[in-house]
C-alpha cells in the first residue's frame, strides 16, 4: 500500500464470495501459495529523510510487476478488465448493477469490489444474480494488484468474459496502483462539483472514460457541464465522456455499446463517439 496517505501496515485484506446466496468470508492467505502473484511485501510508513520516496517506488515497482501478472492472466483468458474508480457516494454501484441487469443476456460479467469494511455493496451485486467476491481492506485505502490476485482466484472467472472491480471510494490512491486492467473508468457525479478533474489531475489523466453521472439533478444542482468535461480535457486529453443518470438510464446505451465495443473479440480502441 502507499506510504504517504492512510494505510496502515497492520491492514489485512479478506475476501468474501457467496455461496447459495450467503456470504463466505475467505480469510487471509499465504501470499507464497498464490497461484499468480507469489511475491508479498510488508509496508512501512516510516517517514524519516530520505526513505519515503524510495520506499514508494520500490513498493509501486512491486505492484507493477504483480499487475503484469494480472494483465497476463486476463489476457490469457480472453477477460475484459475494468477498473472503476470514484470518490464515495458518485454511483459505482448503481453503475454496476444497471450494466449488469442491462447485459446478462449478452456479457458474461462478474464483480470483484473493494471497500475497507461490509459487503453491502457485493450484496446488492449478487443480488443481480451476478457472481461477485468483496475485498474488504481494513485500514487501506484502495485495491492493489496482490489483493485482486486474490479475488480472482476465489472468484474464477470464466473465458470471454467481463470483470467489473469496483475500487475502494477514494480519488487519491488508486491513481497510482495499476491492477492489470484494461483501463481505469473514472466516475464523477454531478454532486461532486466540476472541478473534480484538476483537483485530482492523477485520477482522470490514469483514465481512459469518465462516466459523468447523476445528470438527472443538473436542475437542482450548480454544475457546468460544458466546464467539468473541458477540466478534464485539459488534464487528459484522450479521455472519452460519457453523461449518464445510471438511476433513470439517460446516457447509458452509449456506455454499454463502449463495453461491447472493447470485449477482447473486437479490435483496440475507441471506436463509439461521446459527448
């Protein structure tokens, strides 16, 4: 984990799964019996001169390398990857279970979410009949590759499939933390305030969408849309934005035909138009 935000080094990540609609709680693992990710390091928060930096980089180069392993794994199996990041509250979870009703008949998808504690979110996933594995990380502040190993390994996705992970809510952190996706889906709710993209320039220029949520209460909030999407230009000029209300559906068959555009069987990328 990061050394310079909240992790603690006394964090232990479980995974929950469910099992004929109960939750099972997987407790921690030997890292050096994991079946695609077998190296682990131990997290120091010291801050004395000179060893936070490299400490960082040589955490970060460690997770790189697990995340090649990921990306190794997904691709050997023809999986699509998604990475979907926000600050709490914007509407992940909604997303996730309006695309998963919207495309059962069409997308194999599964779930893996992250949250510091309770499986609310992965219960109202399941209950989509979407087979999904919770990462509860304690005290840290955002999935990284060795505990999406995990997840993965519990939850087993298939072939030509789809993997949704909701991340920890947080802008900050998993910025910097490469799972092994394919791209990282930033979502920001029209609540949030427009200036979101260059308050946490890392977040939007490490993502390749950003889901402009919540615009079904653009009448009752300030919020310049026009503004908010030319912010996060500025910071990421590449990024495709898609306004979507994921609770009324405005918006959301473009999101769903960039899903279907991207799966493993179609040519890399972008290939639908946004606004």
């Amino acid at each position: 984990m990061c050394t310079s935000c909240g992790c603690s080094e006394h964090a232990h990540p479980t995974v929950t799964v469910f099992q004929d609609g109960r939750p099972v709680r997987i407790e921690n693992h030997d890292p050096h019996t994991h079946s695609h990710a077998h190296a682990h390091h131990a997290h120091s928060h010291e801050h004395e001169s000179g060893t936070t930096i490299p400490l960082e980089a040589d955490i970060l180069a460690k997770n790189d390398l697990l995340a090649q392993r990921n990306r190794g794994w997904f691709e050997g199996r023809n999986i699509l990857a998604l990475n979907l990041v926000s600050s709490p509250g914007s509407g992940k979870t909604t997303v996730l279970e309006k695309t998963i009703l919207q495309l059962a008949g069409d997308i194999p998808i599964h779930v893996i979410g992250g949250d510091q504690a309770t499986t609310n979110d992965a219960e109202r996933i399941q209950a989509t009949g979407c087979r999904v594995a919770q990462i509860n990380t304690g005290a840290g502040c955002h999935l990284d590759a060795h505990m999406l190993a995990h997840g993965l390994d519990e939850l087993q996705p298939p072939p030509d499939s789809v993997v949704l992970i909701e991340n920890v809510g947080n802008l900050v952190c998993p910025a910097l933390f490469d799972l092994g996706e394919f791209c990282k889906v930033a979502i920001l709710s029209v609540t949030e305030g427009e200036d979101k993209p260059v308050k946490y320039p890392h977040m939007f220029r490490a993502a390749q969408v950003m889901l402009l949520n919540k615009i079904d209460l653009l009448p009752h909030v300030d919020f310049n849309v026009e503004r908010c999407i030319n912010l996060a230009r500025q910071v990421n000029p590449d990024i495709t934005v898609f306004q979507i209300s994921a609770t009324r559906g405005d918006g959301m068959e473009a999101w769903y035909q960039w899903l279907k555009d991207h799966l493993p069987t179609h040519p890399p990328g972008l290939t639908t138009e946004a606004t």
